[in-house]
C-alpha cells in the first residue's frame, strides 16, 4: 500500500541555518506524483512542489530545493538560509491512482519546522 | 481570483447538530475534495468527486455527505454532530491527473469545527 513517512516530528533550527525536512514513501505505481505543502501558522496549505516519477532532476526555487531519489523512495526538501518566516508545518505526498482514473493524496505526517531568530 | 474558498472558518456545534461546509471554486477543476486534520495524523480525505453528479468515499467517509451539482461547489454535510468530528475540515480542489496542467491540489483556508 502506498504510504508516505516524515520521520521528523519537529526541527528547531537558529536563522540562517540550512535545513532538510526527509519524505520517504512507499508505492507500487510506476507513475506517480510527489508534492510538498507548507502549513504557515495561520492554518491554510500551500501548494510549493509538484514532481513526477519520471523526472528525477533536482529542482530549486531561491532558498528552496528538492532532492528526487527514485532508488531510495526519497523526495528530500531542503531550505538554505533559513528564516522565521520559514517556520510551519510542510506535508510531502504521494499520488495514488484509482480505478475511475482519479487519484487521490496520501499524506505523511508532517514537520513542524521552528526557525528561531 | 479567489481559488478555493470556504465558509465558515469557525464553527461550534452541540452533539446532535446538523450543518453544511461551504465549498466553491472558480479555476474550473474536475476534481474537489474533503479532508479532515487531525493533530498527528496529517490529513484523511472523507469524500471526494472527480465532476458534476459523481461522489464517492475516501478513508473517513462515516457521518459526513456530499453532493456535487455543479463544477464550482461542493458542500459537506454533517448529519448528526459528534465530538469525534471535532477536527480542522479542508476543502480541495485540482485537475485530473492527465491534466498538463498539473494534478496538484489547491487548498481552502479551513473551517475549525469543535463539537461539544
């Protein structure tokens, strides 16, 4: 069964520290997706990353940047130079297809991330 | 553009009590979904359509309804209040996943119920 794993409850980091939030997943597609959402204080979930299986290219967006292993199931988000704005919980997820086509997300638990000034 | 938008944000009902999650967006996606978040539990989907007049259930479907009678709106309906149902409710929105555009998921701001 498809299943995603944050072993990272909480990370508490001092400014400007560079810092790696882990995603493993377990799937038996070979055609999938993977996200990452971030969860500021405020409560709402916001979309940072969509990648697909066949694309193993690191992928980085400023401060931000993604680690795809396909041989290790690992979709790795990193944040350089870290800031307080940086803290909040991020989600990775999983794809899984249904039969009707559709699919739906499965959620790891999520890192709570604590950017301390 | 206002994405995905849901009403209310702040909800207190006694057991028992039914009421209605709003549930509307205007980027014209095929797919809309319910989630609930509970503390260390990342988010369960409840139902889910994948269009207009098509529902089925996710993981968590128990005491909860929806319909789908229109692309922009779908609303989740509590039938009978309990505090186990006191949680964090996301609505959702996306493409299909043949979309070139893109399967991920848009998400409203969240609608905190506590049942008491």
């Amino acid at each position: 069964a498809q299943k995603v794993t944050q072993a990272q409850t909480e990370i508490s980091v001092v400014e400007k520290e560079d810092v790696t939030l882990d995603c493993v997943y377990e799937t038996r597609d070979t055609t999938y997706y993977l996200f990452w959402y971030k969860q500021p204080p405020s409560g709402e979930l916001v979309f940072l990353i969509r990648r697909n299986s066949f694309d193993e290219q690191n992928e980085i967006s400023g401060r931000y940047s993604w680690n795809f292993q396909k041989s290790t199931s690992s979709f790795n988000f990193t944040i350089t130079a870290s800031q307080v704005v940086d803290s909040a919980v991020y989600f990775c997820a999983l794809s899984e297809p249904r039969m009707d086509s559709s699919y739906k997300l499965i959620f790891g638990s999520g890192t709570r991330l604590l950017v301390r000034p | 553009n206002a994405g995905v938008t849901q009403t209310p944000k702040f909800q207190v009902l006694k057991t028992g009590q039914s009421m209605t999650l709003q549930c509307a967006q205007d980027m014209n996606h095929e797919y809309m979904s319910w989630y609930r978040q509970d503390p260390g539990m990342g988010l369960r989907l409840i139902h889910y359509s994948v269009g207009a007049g098509i529902t089925d259930q996710g993981e968590v479907p128990n005491g909860y309804n929806v319909s789908r009678s229109t692309t922009e709106d779908f609303p989740l309906r509590l039938l009978s209040a309990a505090p186990s149902q006191t949680s964090v409710y996301f609505c959702a929105s996306s493409y299909s996943g043949t979309s070139v555009r893109g399967p991920e998921a848009f998400f409203g701001q969240g609608t905190r119920l506590t049942v008491v």
